[in-house]
C-alpha cells in the first residue's frame, strides 16, 4: 500500500468507547477486472473495468468494551464515486453500443451499491477483531488506552 492512499479519517463526534463518528475520505489507485467470454453462433467478449473509486462520508464507530474488536457502519449510503468502463467484442471486433455498455455499468454499480447496503449500512454493520488480545490488558490500561487515543484523535487529523 502507498501512503499517499491511506484512508484520510478525521474524529466528527466522540461520546465514548462504544459511539463514535468519523468522516472519511479515500481515494485507492486499485482497479477491479473481469472478463467473460462465451459463444453463441458467434464468439463474444465482455471487459468490465471499475476504477477511481472515491468514498467522502461519515461512519460510526463502535469499540467493544474490552477492545477486542471495532464494529463500523454507516448510517446512510456513503457518497461513493467510481468509474466503469466496458468493452464489448464479438470474435475480435470491438463492438461500440453504448446502450448496452451504459446498462451493464448501472447493473455493476447497483451491484457494488447492493452489496454496500447489506453490508455496511445501519442496521447492517461489520466488525473487526483488533490486534491485541483483550486480555492482554486490564480494565485500567483500557480506559487509559482508550483516553490516550481519544485525546490523540481530537488533537490531530489520523492517517
């Protein structure tokens, strides 16, 4: 990963270990390819390419009590942005119907949105265990853990 990619996360809103909101913004370089192939009288292609994803919203954050796991979510949709490119051939011959490249753009994207939605909007959410054991550390070292980063977070922007 490259720095210049982190996620920019910015504390919004802290009221304690377990309600939290953070803006976010992240921009990855990373693309996703497919291709499908197949035949019918004639053979056929399909590229689909999804790039230039960028996500600009808040989240919430919950830790667990003894900071063995993080759970986030948003609260509504994020504002996500990303490009699909598609390209259509029959045998080698690169086929412009944009019709047909924009309908299988706005199924790929309502897709990704679909997904998003199960997973990652209120109610929905997704947790994720942290690095330390929680019984590595007691209860004082938690909260002095957990004050420590909080004072970190209002004093400066993380990532």
């Amino acid at each position: 990963s490259v720095e210049a990619e982190f996620p920019f996360v910015k504390l919004n809103v802290w009221k304690d270990l377990t309600s939290s909101q953070w803006k976010v913004r992240w921009a990855p370089s990373w693309r996703i390819s497919a291709r499908v192939e197949g035949s019918h009288y004639l053979s056929f292609t399909l590229n689909i390419k999804i790039h230039k994803l960028k996500v600009k919203d808040s989240f919430r954050l919950k830790c667990a009590k003894d900071l063995s796991s993080v759970t986030i979510w948003f609260d509504k949709v994020p504002n996500i942005d990303l490009q699909i490119d598609t390209t259509i051939a029959l045998g080698i011959l690169p086929i412009p119907l944009s019709i047909l490249q924009e309908s299988i753009a706005l199924r790929v994207r309502a897709a990704f949105l679909g997904w998003l939605k199960r997973s990652l909007v209120y109610p929905n959410t997704m947790e994720f265990p942290c690095l330390r054991k929680a019984s590595d550390l007691n209860e004082e070292a938690i909260i002095e853990e957990a004050k420590a980063a909080a004072l970190l977070a209002k004093k400066t922007e993380l990532f």
